[in-house]
C-alpha cells in the first residue's frame, strides 16, 4: 500500500503521520462542491451546531495536534500549530462568515504540513520559548488593558448613577 501523499507535497508521509492524515483528510478535504474545485471537511459542517461545534471542531484539532507532539514534534513546531488552531477556532466561532474561512483556511492541514517539514525536513525545530513569551505578553498586555477600561467604565456608571437627577 502506498503511503499517502499531501496533494501540495510530493513526497510520502512518514509512517507515524499516516493515521493522522486520514482524519486530517476527514476534518478538511472529504468533499468537493460540485463544479469547482473547492474541497472541504467536516470541520465547517460540524461548527454550524452553535456552542458544542466549535468545541468538538477544537477537541479534534487538538487530538490531531497531540498525535503530533507524542511523534516528537518540537516546541516550536507545537506553537505554530496550536497559533492554527488557535486561528481557526477564533475565526470558525464567527457565526456564517467563520464556516466560510474554515473551508479556505484548513488548520488541521497546515498542522500536517508543518509536522511533515519538521519530520522529514528538519524544519520548525527549536525551542517554543519566544512564541511563548510572545504569547504570554500579549495575553498580559490584553488584561491588563482590559482592567483599566474596566475601571473606567465603572467609575463612569458610578458617577452616572449617582449623578442628582434633573426631575
């Protein structure tokens, strides 16, 4: 049997990314629409069911992204997989327009692809420490942000509410 091949990536798949393949092909390329030549996966069909799709969308994603890391991926490699799915669950969350972007944007074959250059490639390697770092500090610079606007608003509607009435 022939290994499977990433249409964009000629080479075969390393034995231990093979599995993964078939349910990466499930999630974003079973199907074509009709006349076109646009394929898609259960990835945008499972997301239409409001709250529970993109957690399941974002469960398989993350098992795919496990089966990745137990083949020993990287750290560096990781982020950037985790900042795909990361993408694609932020995205796909936005009701209609999100379904759209997850027929084009295909987190979970952009992770395969990664895994594949990191694998057979030698790319991606290194450490996760500066996307964590980065990841870290924009999260801290956000709640931080967040904070502050939070306690103006406040004092806003405090004032407003105990602002003496005009009638």
């Amino acid at each position: 049997m022939e290994p499977t091949v990433i249409s964009n990536y000629k080479k075969p798949l390393p034995p231990q990314l093979v599995k993964i393949s078939k349910l990466v092909k499930l999630m974003d390329t079973a199907f074509t629409i009709p006349f076109t030549n646009i394929k898609f996966g259960l990835d945008p069909i499972i997301g239409l069911f409001p709250i529970i799709g993109p957690i399941i969308d974002y469960g398989i994603s993350a098992y795919l992204l496990l089966g990745m890391l137990k083949n020993g991926a990287s750290g560096k490699v990781v982020m950037k997989m985790l900042g795909n799915i990361t993408v694609d669950g932020l995205v796909g969350a936005i009701p209609i327009l999100g379904k759209l972007i997850d027929v084009f944007y295909k987190a979970n074959r952009r992770n395969l692809v990664l895994a594949v250059e990191h694998f057979e490639e030698g790319k991606h390697d290194g450490s996760a420490k500066p996307y964590i770092i980065a990841f870290l500090s924009f999260f801290t610079l956000f709640f931080v942000g967040l904070a502050f606007l939070s306690f103006y608003v406040f004092q806003y509607l405090w004032h407003w509410l105990n602002a003496p009435s005009v009638f």
